[in-house]
C-alpha cells in the first residue's frame, strides 16, 4: 500500500506525513513539487496511490493538471481536526522489518522512472550504522539538501533526527547556493552545517592519517 506526499521541501509537515505513513504500515513515496503535471501522473499511476497527502494549492495542481483519480487528503486540514473526531490508529501487528517503508523512482534520464522498493531494515541499518560511525549528538546540527523525493535524503534526515541532532532545512533558494553557503549558515545560526557526505569526509580522514587536501581541509573547518 503506497501513500504519495506532495508537499514543499521546508515544511515541517513534509515529515510529519512521513512518519504517520510508516507508523499505520504503509510506504511513502515523496513527488517534489518541481516535477512537471505529467511525472506527478506518472508517479501517481504507477505506484497505484491509496492516498496523497497534500496542501491546498497540491490539491488545486492535482485536480485540475493530473489524471489519476486519487483520493485527496489536505494535511492543514487534517491537523486542524478536533482529536475526537479522528481514529485511533495502532501499529498493525503484521509491521516487520521486511515491510516496505518508502519509495523512490530514479531520474529517468535513461527512460520512463523505476521504482526501487526499500523496506523498514535497509534503512534501519543504515542509519543503525551511521550513529556507530558519525556519533553526533545534541547541538550538533545536520543539513538536509536534497530533495525529499531522492534517496540521500532520507539518510540525512533520520541521521539527524535519530542522534538527537539538529536538522536544518534548506529551501528552494538556499540549496542552490554552492560554495556560499558556508558563510550563509555561520552567519545565520553560528553553528556548522554538515552534509553526510562532508561527515563521510571528516571522519575517513581522521582514521587514515593521511594529508587532506585544500577542499578537504575547508571542509573539517566548518
């Protein structure tokens, strides 16, 4: 059973949905607002969505633009609902390790998107291993960039959020930044932002003992 989530990158509902999904045993899949009508259609037909949880204007886009009829849900309006008059919801007893948790479909640069299905341990595992590796903590602070549509995501996002760590959202204009970025976040949280992919870095070299280069250096800086 698959429930497909078209919400912005930087709202804070975006993850929400995210773990309701997974917390009734179901599989998320994440549709990034910049896909064209015809990809959210194609996103929405092939995964056979139960459901797709939405804001206001994804209701308005999706209604008038895609072609797929699925059931519609505003998650504004969801939330804004008295607690007395929403289910009760339990973890379903059948929830294993081998249950699909969420999916994502490749770029299609090669042709139509695939789909790759990953279950509750691929993910477990690998976020299990990254807390052994990084040991980040309290105050640290971890940047997610990419889009939540895309696997690298995912990694960023429940590394942080597993550690107690600080996950820090970037929108639309920030992620595009490149290299000023750096300055962008001392100058707006006097803290470092670290992608996992810089964490990899830091930490591969302090156990090699090796000469880091000039990027390298810049990087274990931050």
């Amino acid at each position: 059973m698959f429930v497909c989530i078209l919400l912005p990158r930087d709202s804070t509902l975006l993850y929400t949905a995210q773990l309701a999904v997974l917390c009734v045993g179901a599989a998320y899949t994440c549709i990034d607002p910049s896909f064209a009508d015809e990809r959210i259609d194609e996103i929405l037909d092939d995964a056979e969505a139960v459901a797709l949880l939405t804001d206001a204007g994804g209701i308005r886009r999706v209604s008038a633009a895609v072609m797929r009829e699925v059931p519609l849900f505003n998650v504004d309006d969801v939330l804004s609902a008295k607690a007395a008059s929403l289910p009760t919801l339990h973890r379903p007893a059948w929830l294993a390790a081998h249950s699909l948790a969420y999916v994502i479909y490749t770029s299609g640069t090669t042709g139509r998107p695939k789909r790759v299905l990953i279950e509750h341990r691929s993910i477990a595992n690998l976020v299990g291993s990254e807390l052994t590796e990084f040991s980040l903590g309290v105050g640290e602070r971890v940047a997610q960039g990419p889009s939540a549509a895309y696997d690298s995501s995912v990694e960023e996002t429940w590394l942080a959020l597993a550690s107690d760590a600080t996950l820090v959202v970037m929108d639309e204009v920030t992620v595009r930044l490149g290299p000023d970025l750096v300055g962008l976040a001392a100058a707006r949280t006097h803290h470092s932002l670290l992608s996992a992919a810089d964490i990899v870095t830091c930490h591969r070299l302090r156990r090699s003992g090796r000469c880091p280069s000039r990027s390298q250096v810049a990087v274990c800086r931050r």
